[in-house]
C-alpha cells in the first residue's frame, strides 16, 4: 500500500484555472516536500515543510502556494496556471527536516498536470 | 553551487549481469549525501541506497551497492545480478546538510533496460 498519497493522479487543466494537488502521508514524518518534474527534466526542488511551518521555498512564482492542515497533508495550490506548468508534481517527505537527521527522502507517485 | 551529472542518457544489460551507472557532482561542502532513486515506468519513484560523504565505506543494500570516490566527486550505482525488473530510470541526487538542508538535486537519470 502506498504510504504518500497523492491526488488526482492525472489532471488536465485549462490555462488560467486554479487546480490543487493533494498529499497525505502515513510514514509519520514531520517534514513533507514539493517537486516538480518537467518533461525531459530531472526533477526540481519547490518547497519544503517542517512541523507544518515552511521551511524553504525555491519557486519563483506566488502563483504556488502549499497549504498545510494537518501534519501528514501538504498540498500544493496552483492559481493562474499556464501550460508551461504542466508538469509532474511529486510530494515527498522524511523523518525531519533538519541538517542532522537521517533525510531520506521518500516519495509519493505523482500527479501529473497537463494545461491546455 | 551543486550540480548533479550523469552522462549515460541510456543503459542495457542482460539479465544476470552486473550493471554500474554513473555520477558525478559538484558540491563545496564537507558534509553530504548522495542518493539513488529509481523511477519506475509508473512514474513513481523508489529510494535505493545512500551514501554520507563522511562514510569511507561503500554503502550496500541487498543487490545494490555504491562505489564512491570522494576526492573525484564521482559515485556508482552497482546492481548485481540485474533483472528485468530492474528497468527504469535511475536518478542520482545530492544532499547538501549545512546550506540546502533538505533539498535533493537531481541528475538528469539514466533509462537502464534489462534484457531477459
């Protein structure tokens, strides 16, 4: 059973609607991630949440907001979307988050955003 | 700045073999990672093995193991004994503990086909 949970698996959107990607996870990991991966692109970097707070935000547009309710959720709201934005959105999470813990990584199964 | 490479774009073998894929990095800090995730034809992608820069030992895990050469900056994947199962795209990606906690970069993967 997958432990990372993440909803739709496919989606197609029209450009400039607003789309939210959900994620769950049952690992009981206290840091959960965003990452995208773009056609013929090795995976990217977007946010990373530690205990529902944002640790880190490497995209450059607000267009991306993640949105935290409870610890194991963390999903990813996208307003005004363009098709340069389709794409393969991966959660992930691990233990901590934290420059001494073990940071694996583990990762969901992705949804993948087509915009029209 | 970090930087993941991996040169080999494509890879086979047949079923049996011993396969290594590559990977080679930039970084300028003392105390990293180096993960290798598998990306399954489904899109999901598989945590593998790790290896801690500060760890002179090769890092093994079932029938995958690292060859890591630090002062290179380069590390291997070995798979023994490879499978047909074992198809797919094979990401190298580097974890930086001091200034980029919890972010991995990531190679632009390998497609590994194994041939029964």
């Amino acid at each position: 059973d997958p432990k990372i949970i993440q909803k739709p698996k496919y989606l197609v959107a029209v450009t400039g609607s607003e789309k939210i990607l959900i994620c769950e996870q049952y690992l009981g990991h206290n840091a959960m991630y965003w990452y995208r991966q773009s056609a013929k692109k090795p995976l990217e970097f977007m946010f990373s949440y530690s205990y529902q707070k944002l640790m880190d935000n490497q995209t450059a547009s607000s267009r991306f907001q993640p949105q935290s309710s409870k610890k194991n959720h963390l999903d990813l709201q996208i307003t005004a979307l363009k098709p340069d934005d389709s794409a393969t959105y991966f959660c992930a999470s691990s233990q901590e988050w934290g420059r001494n813990s073990g940071n694996t990584l583990y990762f969901g199964e992705g949804s993948r955003l087509i915009v029209v | 700045a970090q930087r993941v490479t991996q040169v080999q774009p494509t890879g086979s073998s047949q079923w049996g073999e011993e396969v290594t894929l590559d990977c080679s990095y930039e970084t300028s800090e003392y105390f990293y990672r180096i993960f290798w995730y598998r990306q399954l034809f489904s899109g999901e992608m598989v945590f593998l093995i790790y290896q801690p820069s500060f760890d002179t030992q090769n890092q093994r895990s079932g029938r995958y193991s690292v060859v890591f050469q630090k002062s290179f900056k380069s590390i291997s994947l070995v798979i023994s004994a490879s499978q047909p199962e074992d198809s797919g795209t094979y990401f190298c990606a580097l974890s930086e503990l001091i200034t980029n906690t919890g972010k991995l970069t990531f190679g632009d993967g390998t497609v590994l086909t194994v041939k029964p």
